[in-house]
C-alpha cells in the first residue's frame, strides 16, 4: 500500500515516513504487550469517520472493475481478481445503508485478510495510521444499533473526533452468514473441565461455546480483557482464601488478541506473572493469523494460537490440554 500518512498533530497520529504499510508490520509486533493498538483511519462518504486495525488490512489500492455475479448477498458488489486471488468485493456505505454511499463516491479498495478470509472493502478513501491505547477504545453500545452491530469500538481522538472501529467478524456473518461448528468429539471427563474464554465479539463468544457444548466441556467467559482479568483475578483469590487450586477450577484460558479496554497481550502477561495461574495454559484465538501476530502472541508467553474460526481446529488444540 502506497500513501504517505501525514501526521495531524491535534489528532495524535503515530507519523510514518510513507511506504508500503505491510513492509512496517514485522517492527509493529513491538506493540505486545503495550496495550496499544493501531488503527487505519478511512471515510466513507460521510462525515463520520471509520477505523480498522492495521493487522487485518494486507493492502490499499485503487479501485479496479469488479465482475458482477448473480446472487450475490447485500452490499457485495462483485468479485475482483488480485495478484492470484479471487476475492468478494463489499461496499461497507451499501452495507450500512449510509447516505454517500453510490459507487463513483468509492475510489478506494481494502484489501482485509480475517481468519484466513480476503475480503475487499470499498471505501471512499484512507486517512493515515494512529496508535491509540486499548484503554482508551471503548465497546460500542445500543446507540449504534443501526450499524447493524459492525462497529464494535470507539475511541476518542485528541481533537475531540469519534472514530468508529469495525467489527470484521460481523460484517462477514452479516453479508456470508455464520459459520458451521460441525461435529466435534466429546472429551473424556469433560464434565469436570473448564475452560475461560475472553472475547468481545458476541459472534466469537457464541461460536466458542458451540464447540466448548459440543466438547461437554464447562465454560466462563468475559467480555474484554479488563473484565478477564478481573475475574480471573477474583477466581484466584477465592482459589488461594479456601486452600484450593485454581487448575482444579479452570485448566485452559482462551483469549482473542484484540479487545477494548485491555488486550490478549496485555491478559496474556497478568496471567503469566501471576504464579497462581502456572501450569494453565493460555491459548490465543484470534482472527489476526499473521506469523507477524503469532510472533507477538509468543513474546508475552502465549502457549498455543488458533485461528478464528474453524470448530475442528480450536476443538484439536483444546483437546489434549483438557486432561
């Protein structure tokens, strides 16, 4: 991707000298553990402004001619063909019924890649990058509900300005519909183990327990990672007052890597410094399936990594850590 990202200074822009954004993600896995994040700022049309984070976008390019394809689901303009991939193309003004949203308004292509998906995203334009703290990034709530629950953030910049963050996982089970569990083995002796899970996407916490029911496997979960590590914490505490142990009580903590308030790195950290928690293993299910992820994951302690989503895999990586 080639735009020069010009620093706001009221707006707290981490400034780049330019260049191909996916050639500065190896020197951005130093982000781990920092509680921060970064978001790719873009417009669609209006004066809203919209955000996506850095990992998920391979590339930004110019719009080219799309193929239209019968039957295709709402909002998805076509297919486009790209260095060998055959990928959907999406207008997110269409798919959000928003006002500026006509074709000649989109000059733009994202190009996304979400659990293994490549998705095209046509936007109006692309802004510049900025590095927010998670603390700072806030869940969306019922105001947005006319969004059709694809904004699952909001941060706040120096100037005042609102960026809305999206949730990629929803658009795609919007537009594609969810995805199918399958069949999932039962574990021996499930029924006395449990697994933690953290995830803010309503999508993601209804699929893992999918598969966790079909595993006959107890489950707690959270909705962020402030809220992970609250009750982790309070599980801890309970465990050590009464004498127990907490690997009686949980014995695996699985956590999605992006998350307001606190993230997976940041989560992954409190755990593993915490001596109460050794001997339970963290995985990291996350949609951002980069080596360049899977490399952050490992710098603060991760001790497996799945990709969202497939039933199969997250049951296969689970399965021999429930004994």
């Amino acid at each position: 991707m080639s735009f020069a990202e010009h620093q706001s200074p009221q707006d707290g822009a981490a400034e780049e000298n330019g260049g191909d954004l996916l050639d500065t993600v190896d020197a951005r896995t130093g982000l781990a553990g920092s509680n921060k994040m970064e978001i790719l700022l873009f417009s669609l049309g209006t004066q809203e402004t919209f955000g996506i984070n850095v990992f998920k976008v391979r590339e930004v390019c110019r719009a080219m001619p799309i193929t239209k394809t019968p039957n295709m689901p709402g909002g998805v303009e076509g297919l486009v063909s790209l260095r060998g991939h055959i990928l959907p193309v999406l207008s997110l003004a269409r798919f959000l019924d928003m006002d500026g949203g006509r074709a000649d308004s989109e000059s733009t292509m994202m190009v996304t890649e979400y659990s293994r998906h490549i998705l095209g995203f046509m936007v109006q334009g692309v802004d510049r990058i900025i590095r927010v703290d998670w603390d700072k990034v806030r869940s969306a709530d019922d105001m947005l509900s006319n969004s059709k629950g694809v904004i699952t953030a909001i941060t706040e910049l120096p100037s005042g300005k609102l960026v809305s963050i999206l949730d990629v996982e929803q658009i795609l089970t919007n537009a594609f519909g969810e995805v199918v569990v399958g069949n999932v083995e039962k574990v021996e002796r499930g029924h006395e183990m449990c697994v933690f899970f953290v995830d803010d996407s309503v999508v993601a916490r209804k699929k893992i327990s999918e598969v966790l029911d079909k595993m006959g496997v107890k489950h707690m979960h959270a909705n962020n990672g402030m809220e992970g590590w609250e009750r982790l914490r309070a599980l801890a505490d309970a465990a050590q007052n009464s004498g127990a142990s907490l690997h009686d009580q949980i014995q695996v903590v699985l956590l999605d890597a992006e998350m307001p308030e606190m993230d997976g790195y940041v989560l992954t950290q409190n755990i593993k410094a915490d001596r109460r928690f050794d001997g339970i293993p963290v995985v990291m299910h996350s949609s951002l399936s980069s080596e360049a992820n899977r490399a952050m994951g490992k710098r603060v302690g991760v001790d497996h990594y799945v990709p969202k989503f497939d039933g199969g895999m997250l049951a296969g990586t689970l399965r021999p850590l429930l004994v």
